[in-house]
C-alpha cells in the first residue's frame, strides 16, 4: 500500500497470510509442540524466543498474533503469554530484583496486588508501594532511589478510574523508570498508552481483544530490546507460553476489535445514563460520564470510553444479590469484554477495601456491557431492580 494501513485494516491483515501448502487464505492452527530443526543444528540458541524450534520458546500462531498486537499498539515488538497475569507477571519478573522499588495503582486487578502485595516482597524483597496513580502528586511523593517501575492501570478495574498516562511518564523518564500501562479496559482501539509516553502496554487478551468468552492470553507490547528480556526471562524459563490454538481463536477475535470496542462503548454510555438517573442508584462510575472525577483526563487520551461500569444501589448486600440473580438477560460471571454483558457484586469483606474510593466500600457491581443492544439492557436492569422493590 502507499500509506499506512489504518487501524481496522490492520486488525483484519497483519499477520495474516496466505497458507503455502494449502493455498487457505487464513494461517492455519498449527499445534505441534516441535518444529524440525535445520540441517546443522550445532550452533543454534535453544532458547531462542524468536526462532521456531519448540512451542515453550515461540510457535507459529503465536508470532502471527505478536506481529498484529505490536502493529496495533504501535510497539516495536510483543510477547504474548498464557494469560493476563502470565504477561503482568513476566514484566514484575523481568524488571524486580531484589531490593528495587515498584509504584502502583492501589486498586487494581486482584492478582497484580497479590504478586507486588506479598508474593515478590516476601519471596524477593520487592518492595511496593501502592497509591492513588488517578492523583500525579501521591506518586511523586511515592518515589525512592530505588524506584525502578511505574505501573498502572486505566482505566483502573474496578473504580474505573483514570490516570494521566502523558503526565506520569514524564516522572518515569525523570527518574529513569520503566512504564507500564495496562491498557485492558480500553484495548488498543481506544487508548495508545506508548504514543502517550509508556514503555510498556500490558493487555488481558482473554477480554476485549479476544471479545467472545473462549480463549485466554496476555500480552505486553514494547520496545523490542525490552521485549526480547521478557520473552527470555519470562516466557521461555518460567513457561508460560501461550497455546496455539488460543492464539488462533484471539487472533480470530481481533479481528472485529474496532466493531465491537464501539458497540460495547456507546452502549455503556447509554446504561450509565439510565443508573445515574435512577433514583435506586447510589452512585455510577463510568468515564464517559462528565460527573466522573476523570472524565477529562479520560477525554483527553480515550478514543471511547469503553464498555465497564461500576455501581451500587442503596440496598444491602442481601438485596444486592437478589437483584443481580433477578437478572434474565445479563450473566452473573468474573470476567468482561465478552460479547455477553457480565455481572458481579463484590461485598464489603474484599481484602483490598481500604484503598477503595469511599463510595464502593460498602460493596459495589461490576458490569461488563456486551454487544446486546441499550433498550434490552435496560429493560432486563428494570424488572430486575422492579423485583427488588424499586
């Protein structure tokens, strides 16, 4: 092409091909867990992350999918891993050694807080500290000679907060820290965290990426002299690559990543209109509303603003539980960014409630907007709320 591609066409090209012995039009799932080695063998790095010997090191549809994810994200290159957590963790693991200093979002994905919580600090004297990363002045304040990590989450899981990924690399590169965002919430459709100054993306690819419920991944997107520690440290020694066939199906589902990121977007906006407005409700917090204590900075760096809401009612958890099972056309289940719209309440008794915003801290609902339409959404959210006595 004469120009570059544009984003909705990269998502259906990039890393794409045409099949050599079967002339398909589409890469095939190649699942063999070895590949045939080349006449001499005796200088080749066993290890090697980038050459195709032995799917723990890299297989076929796994360098498909990091050819698109990095093509998307703008990134030099990308490793991609067995989940979310294999991919937060692989750059923890990569970049935390002993006695160095991590700064991090306080309210964020369960498994990011344990890992830099208790797991690194008691196992490898990693030292963490968690803050408010939507407040620019509490991470200034959080630094250490040791600083080595700026990591945060935005929009943040579960608050849905925002932090200013342009402002707080200024403070990375002032201290000479690496930056990682994860991006998860937005995807790379609707927020480009290296144009706006990380070092490092860091997706979920099980959520909107993959978008139908069926496989699970991670990935991180960077630099590639960046890249190629985490996939030698961390993909290839701790193992945890990614299966061919997941990496075929996420690569299947990237392709309508632009559809759906929008459809899950404007329908998000229109249901946090509708429980903002509802007297039931006891706060909403989502981005694309202009009452969202962010909803500037989110403005400022989101495309959209996604398809994740949080809420409560003014009810107890009794009633809270009740509404949620009354529900008929949205599923109570963990995870978001399926085609489904998922729900969850979380109870007072989380072990993370203290770095909570005020509000959430007598239990709160996660909603996770699907592709369904707004009007059935809202419907099955009426006679849900009816059935509660509201």
């Amino acid at each position: 092409m004469s120009k570059e591609p544009s984003f909705i066409t990269k998502c259906v090209h990039v890393g794409n091909g045409i099949d050599k012995e079967t002339g398909s039009i589409r890469r095939p799932i190649t699942m063999a867990n070895c590949y045939r080695l080349p006449e001499d063998a005796s200088s080749i790095n066993w290890s090697d992350p980038n050459q195709i010997l032995y799917t723990r090191n890299t297989s076929a549809n796994q360098l498909y999918l990091q050819q698109r994810l990095a093509a998307l994200e703008g990134g030099e290159d990308c490793v991609v891993l067995a989940s979310g957590v294999a991919a937060l963790a692989g750059v923890f693991f990569t970049f935390l050694g002993s006695n160095s200093h991590v700064i991090c979002s306080n309210v964020s994905y369960i498994a990011v807080y344990r890992l830099l919580n208790q797991y690194l600090p008691d196992k490898y004297g990693v030292e963490a500290t968690l803050v408010d990363t939507s407040d620019v002045e509490k991470i200034k304040k959080a630094i250490r000679p040791n600083t080595k990590l700026i990591h945060v989450e935005t929009p943040g899981n579960p608050t849905t907060k925002i932090s200013d990924i342009e402002e707080i690399s200024q403070i990375a590169k002032s201290i000479g820290a690496l930056f990682s965002v994860d991006s998860t919430f937005a995807s790379p459709y609707l927020q480009h965290p290296l144009e706006l100054g990380a070092d490092l993306v860091v997706h979920s690819l099980t959520k909107y990426i993959n978008g139908h419920g069926d496989a699970m991944g991670g990935a991180v997107i960077g630099k590639k002299e960046i890249i190629d520690r985490i996939k030698s440290e961390a993909m290839v020694n701790l193992g945890g690559t990614i299966s061919p066939f997941n990496a075929w199906l996420i690569m299947r589902g990237v392709v309508t990543l632009p559809l759906r990121m929008k459809q899950h977007s404007d329908t998000a906006l229109e249901v946090a209109k509708y429980l903002e407005a509802n007297p039931a409700v006891k706060f909403v917090a989502y981005p694309g509303l202009e009452s969202h204590p962010q909803h500037d900075i989110a403005k400022k760096q989101m495309k959209m603003y996604s398809g994740v809401i949080a809420f409560a009612l003014k009810a107890d958890s009794e009633i809270h539980n009740k509404f949620i099972n009354s529900l008929e056309l949205v599923v109570p289940a963990v995870s978001l960014g399926h085609d489904e719209s998922l729900i969850v309440y979380t109870g007072p008794d989380d072990e993370r409630i203290d770095f909570y915003p005020e509000e959430f801290r007598d239990g709160y609902i996660r909603f996770s907007i699907g592709l369904e339409s707004a009007e059935d959404i809202i419907d099955d959210l009426k006679q849900a709320l009816k059935k509660c006595g509201f």
